[in-house]
C-alpha cells in the first residue's frame, strides 16, 4: 500500500500570510494527505514537517529573474522538492509567473510539450467546465493550442470525470472562418485531430457551460476568466444595492438570502483552491493570490487528487503518442497560409 | 435652421423581420430626426419614405463578397445613401461583417484612419465606458489600438459628455510590462500620445468601470463583450432559479422584482441600441441582431445623437492633427523590438 501524497506547500505565496496557508494546509492533512511546509525557520506550522528556506520571492518581482537569483526561496525550494521526489506536488498562492519560471527550471517540461498551460476549472452552470491557457502564455502560436486541448481533455476526463469530453475553440462566432489569424489555425489542427472537437465557441455561454474544455491563448484566457469575476461580482452587488434602495426590497433581500449564498458559493473560485499548470513533469498548483485558508486546503486536497488519478503519468503518455514527425507536420500546418477570410 | 437629420434604416438587417425594424424606426421619428427605409417594394413603412431595393444580404453570408455581389440589398443601398448626402447617417441590424466591408467601400475611411473600429458602450455601475475595438478588427497592430483610444476619447467627450476621458489598455495586469506583445507595444504607443492614458486595466473592473475608454483588439473585445453579456445573463437568470427552489425564497423574489427589473433596465444592452463604428466618412450604427423595436429606435436616436454632435467632423479633426511624419513614427515605434518582458 503506498503512503500519503506528499505535497510541498509555499507557506510565503499570497496575500494573507504563512499562518493562514499553514492553516489550510493543516486542513487538508489526513491519512492520505501530507503537507509539506517550505518556509522559514521559526514559522510555526502546527506539526507540519518544516523545510526551511531563507528567501521569498514577492508579488511584484520578475519571475525569471527572481527564479535565478533566489533559489532558496520558499517557491523555488517547494518546486524543486517534487523535481527530487520529496513531495509528488506542490502547491504556491504566489507569484505566478515565477511558478510558471521555476516550473520550467527546476521541474522541467515533459517530453514533447511545447509550453506548459494553465488549466481552470470554470464552476459553468451545466457542470465544470477547463478553461485552457488561462494565463501562462500571453502569445501563443496553433500547436500550442492544440496541446492545450489535449492537456484540457486529460484533466477533464481524469479530475472531473467526464468520459468523453468535448472541445470548443474560443472566439468571435461558431462558423470556423471567425476569428483571428491563431485561432483560424487552431481551428484546422483541432478538426484534423482525433479530440472531439465541437468547433468554435462564443464567451456568450462561457457561464451556462460552452464545452468540457475550452481552448484559447493565455492572454484571452485570462482577461476571460477575470471578466467573468468582475462581471459576477459587480452583478450581484449591484442587484443588492438595488434591493436595498426600498424597505420592500429589504424584506425580500432577507427571504433570498440562502438562494444568494447558494449561487456565491457555486460561483466561488475557492471550491478548487486553485488551477492545475500542466505540462510539467510534475503536478503544480497555482492558487488564487488572496487565497484563505479554505482555498489553500482545497488547493491542497486538488493537488493529491491529480496525483491520485495520475495526471501528470496520463499527459506524458499522451504526448509520447504524437510521434516526432506528426509534431513536424502539425507545426508545417500551422505555419502554412491561412485560408482566405 | 438646419432640417431633421436623415438617417438611412436598413430594413433587412436583425432576426426580428421588417416590420419590427420599421416600427422601431417609427418611434424614432420626430421633428428633428427623419428615418429613410431601405427595403423592398411593397413593405409597409407607416408613412416613412421607402428607397426601394431588390436584394438582401443574409446573416451568414461572407461580407465582402457579398457586398460586391449585392449593390442593390438594403444594406449597401443604405450606406450608399450616406457617401451621396442623401442620408447622415446608417443604421443596420444586418451582418456587422458586410456592415463593414460596405462602410469601407462606398462610405470610406476618414483621411488618416487606418482601420475603423466599433465603439461599445458598456453600461458600467459607475458610469458608462466606451469598449474599442468591439470586433471590427481581430488581427491588429498597436498602432491601431492608439487611434482606436484617440476615436474612443473623442466618442466619450461628444457622446458621453466626459469631459477629459481617461483611456486604459486591456491586459491581463496593471503593471505595464503584463500583457502579449500587442499590449506591450501599444503601451508604449499610449504612454508617449496626448491621451490621458492611465495604464493597462485588467476586465476585472470591466462592469465596475475601469476607464472612460477601454482599448482592446476587436478579437479581445468581441470575446469580452459575449462574455459580459453572457455572465450577466447567467448569473441573475441562476440566482432566479435558486430563488425560486423554495416557497421562502419565491416569496423574497415576488418582494425583490421591481430592483431586478431595475437592474437588468440598466444592464440591458439595447438602452444605446447599437455600436458606433468609427474612423469612416459617414456615421454608421451597428444594432444588435436581435434588435426589437425599442433597440432600433434608440439605435436611430443614437445615429442622430452623433450626427447633432458632429462626432465624424471631430474624428477628423484630430486625425487630421497627426502629420504623415508622426504616423511614420509611430509605426516605426510600433515595429521596434519589444523590451524585454
């Protein structure tokens, strides 16, 4: 019988502090779970197993340069412990362009990746939906995307359980001629593929649940998903100050309250504590930067359930099907004139 | 005194029928604003003069193609009109794509502009912002999203009434070294201009306000404008159904219906009616598809709001300000190696 997953945890990512991230970590420690605090000396983990380091690196820093410079920082210590077998993730709400820099250092690509992508779990209204790349490449090229698809519908399949799962290729109309140059490309690569691909999807049903994963550059993915936040939030908030304008409203407001709490808690970003960078050879969690301690022991618990379903094990036997060859052809493709608009 | 303003309705465009495009029209009518009807022989306009014309162009035909092919469909009949003074102005419910491919060929770039853009307003809770490029352009230069932030700054002063609009850059990070290339250099490009650029916004605030004008590419901006419409929906249409699972809470929502409905009035997309698209010689407004009556007169009303405040004129006066030199500048700048991220 093997014992627990090991996870390294960075006590020092985020905003609130180590306390409140060896608190969640503390949470999700079981018979199953083992959380690893990478932190300072002195920090008090509550019975944790302490590693200690001596640096930090902060919010604002530049990832690749930090990376470098400080390679006894919390972050880079936790990512370097799951490269040597001492933990089997790891978990940081920090900078996470540094996760993404020492990811690629310290725990490396796996065989035949081109770039790692950045998949979150969208709580979509008809069931989970990945949204992939959302945030680790701001400029991608087709076969990036492509990859991301195929990265999207391991997670889908193994994490949420979906058996088939459908891809969509986010853009501007569902005929397949909408969109820009990378995503008339993609959408070649993903019909000549053997994913099952639903073709173009619009941001209009991101929410009701446009497809079981859903493919876009880093950059789109991102504003995406914050627009999503903002516009969730904003909305609510604006219906309660509406609400509260009038006694009658306030009456109301109080009989609807549980409905409220039911809908902010299907809607909250820390039901998964975090989103999965895969690509690696190894799993890694990147929390949500005000991360609580909920989030923190759900991000945690996220973390051993990859690895329970063997994930990172999945992608790179999926990716060691695609023969060098094919890799050449599907880049030739990529790069070949675009059809006519 | 000068005469009512004449603004060109295509009769064709939108899912709703003819009828309801004129009725809208109709509404619209009054002693200063004169709706001209472009549609078929024989449709009942209510007493507002008929051009009549012979052909139509579908919702998914390919606009350029269809534009030359169809010289006499009410779209292009009604554009047209503008580029002959017959019309100041053109509203159209039909394809946005043959909506722009027919602006570029018969109404025609102002002098200096080098792509038009379609200006959104986004009913933001404090206050209204403009979205530009809302999906004119998918592919675009930085140098096209600076005169897309001069062309919003100018909608936002005229139509708006912001006296000095702020312009921020969407990105996926406020510090300006987050974005892809395409933000990272027109940045650059904003940061050196007379606009009062305050930075990159995140689509986060999107709903709040993030800025008076909100630059993007049109691809981005497209996806983001679906995605806001979509996660509104959504959400209040969700909280419906959570509200409405107990007797309690069907109670609380009989009580909360008149600041719902309150709400969704502000947020509702067809308070403007439609979309500028800017940077042509002649006004142009883009209704939704689904425009009903009540859209299509705010959308003529919204034409003829532009036409009062001379927003063409004003657009080419400021373009007009940059000296060929100072455009090949800037596309110098624009071209320049990126700094390093």
């Amino acid at each position: 019988m093997p014992g627990p997953t090991r996870v390294a945890v960075d006590a020092l990512g985020g905003d609130h502090g180590p306390e409140e991230i060896v608190a969640g970590a503390l949470a999700a420690s079981s018979e199953s779970v083992e959380p690893l605090i990478f932190g300072p000396a002195g920090l008090d983990t509550q019975g944790l197993e302490l590693v200690e380091t001596t640096q930090e690196i902060g919010m604002d820093e530049k990832p690749a340069e930090a990376v470098r410079a400080k390679e006894d920082s919390s972050l880079v210590a936790a990512c370097r412990a799951v490269r040597e077998g001492r933990a089997e993730a790891v978990v940081s709400a920090g900078n996470t362009g540094a996760m993404l820099a020492a990811g690629l250092l310290h725990i490396r690509r796996l065989e035949g990746v081109l770039r790692p992508g950045i998949a979150l779990v969208i709580p979509a209204r008809k069931g989970p939906s990945v949204l992939i790349d959302a945030g680790a490449n701001a400029d991608c090229r087709a076969e990036h995307l492509l990859q991301f698809a195929e990265m999207g519908s391991i997670f889908a399949h193994e994490i949420l359980g979906v058996p088939h799962p459908t891809v969509g290729l986010l853009s501007i109309g569902e005929e397949p001629e909408k969109g820009n140059q990378l995503t008339l490309d993609a959408h070649r690569l993903l019909a000549g593929s053997d994913l099952i691909f639903q073709g173009n999807v619009e941001g209009r049903l991101l929410l009701e649940h446009a497809a079981d994963v859903v493919v876009c550059d880093g950059f789109t993915g991102n504003v995406v998903l914050k627009v999503m936040e903002g516009t969730t939030r904003t909305s609510l908030d604006w219906l309660r100050t509406e609400i509260t304008a009038s006694s009658r409203g306030k009456a109301g407001g109080l009989l609807i309250k549980p409905a409220a709490a039911r809908l902010r808690e299907h809607l909250d970003p820390e039901t998964y504590g975090g989103a999965y960078l895969l690509g690696l050879r190894g799993l890694c969690v990147i929390a949500h930067g005000n991360s609580s301690r909920r989030a923190i022991a759900n991000a945690v618990r996220f973390a051993a359930r990859g690895i329970e379903h063997r994930v990172v094990d999945r992608l790179a036997e999926r990716l060691a099907e695609e023969s060098p060859e094919e890799r050449v052809s599907i880049r030739a493709l990529s790069e070949s004139n675009p059809q006519e608009r």
